[in-house]
C-alpha cells in the first residue's frame, strides 16, 4: 500500500484471530505514541530481545542504532535491505566512515554481512546488508534469556503465595 501524500509504502500487519492480535496492537501503539506519528513514517518491528541482549551481544549503542537503521529498512524476509552509508549516516548523525567502521565490526562480530551490489550501467551501487547472522544469535541466546524470565515469574509465583517464609534470611535478627 503506498501513501500518496509521502511517497511512504506501509505495510499493514495482518489483523491475527485471537484477541492480542496486531490489530489491538496497532491501536495501543497509537495510543502511546499517537496516529500522526506512526503515519509519518510508519513503524519497524524489531524483536526486544535484541535490546535486552545488547551488552550481551557486545554491540556499542551505535551500533545498535545503525542495525535499528537497518531494520528499518528490512521490510520482506526475502529482501535484505540496502540503504547507503551516507544515508545510515544522516540517520544517526556519523559519517559514511564511522558507519562503514561500525558496520565492519558488525561484521567482525557475525551480527551483519555486507554484499556489494552492481549495476551494468551504474557500476557499484550500495552494498546489501544481511542480518541473518544477528536473527541467529538472537535465536540462540532467547533459551537463556527465557530461562531467566521463567526463573523470576515462578519465585514471583512463590512469594505471593500464603504462608511463604524468606529462606535466605539470616538469623542476625532480622
């Protein structure tokens, strides 16, 4: 669907059956953020895993919002985005430089992988970014991160219930 006010192309996510659908979704994201400026540009989806899992991923906060950047971007799963360095720059206010040296540490680091691009009659066009290697690592690390949620709703569970009794506490009079 393309809005022929701004030029933009958005997306709209399928309404789901159940009641928590993308539909209600929607609405709250509106709600919170209101309509004027989810319409201006439309919204990303990104997983909050990957800002829980920042420090544990090793990215630094620009590198972070360059990936943010890049996703963005990321609309099909089959279609890897492809913006330029100039561009990403502008974005998050670095130059084409510093956003090609964050990109090659992304790169170091098997979150991001750069693919030249190429044109017969324009030569070398912006490069492709695939974040597969990110989509893995956020695969593999969600079983912990889980783990822990799991970990803290059952002690939450557990103090709430009658008659619970603090075991780690001492016996220095407390």
């Amino acid at each position: 669907m393309s809005d022929s006010k701004t030029g933009n192309k958005v997306i709209p996510l399928p309404a789901r059956k159940d009641k928590d659908g993308a539909a209600k979704a929607a609405r709250m994201s509106e709600r919170k953020w209101g309509r004027e400026a989810m319409d201006a540009k439309g919204y990303c989806i990104v997983p909050s895993l990957l800002l829980h899992a920042q420090a544990r991923l090793k990215m630094t906060p620009s590198q972070l919002a360059i990936v943010m950047h890049l996703a963005d971007y990321w609309w099909y799963a089959d279609r890897k985005p492809w913006p330029s360095k100039k561009t990403l720059g502008e974005r998050v206010n670095l130059s084409p430089r510093q956003v090609q040296r964050h990109l090659a540490e992304l790169e170091k680091m098997g979150l991001v992988a750069r693919n030249e691009r190429r044109s017969p009659l324009q030569g070398k066009l912006s490069n492709e970014y695939d974040l597969s290697g990110l989509v893995k690592r956020l695969k593999e690390i969600e079983p912990e991160f889980k783990a822990v949620e799991d970990e803290a709703r059952a002690k939450r569970r557990a103090v709430a219930r009658p008659g619970f009794k603090n075991r780690a506490r001492t016996g220095s009079g407390a």
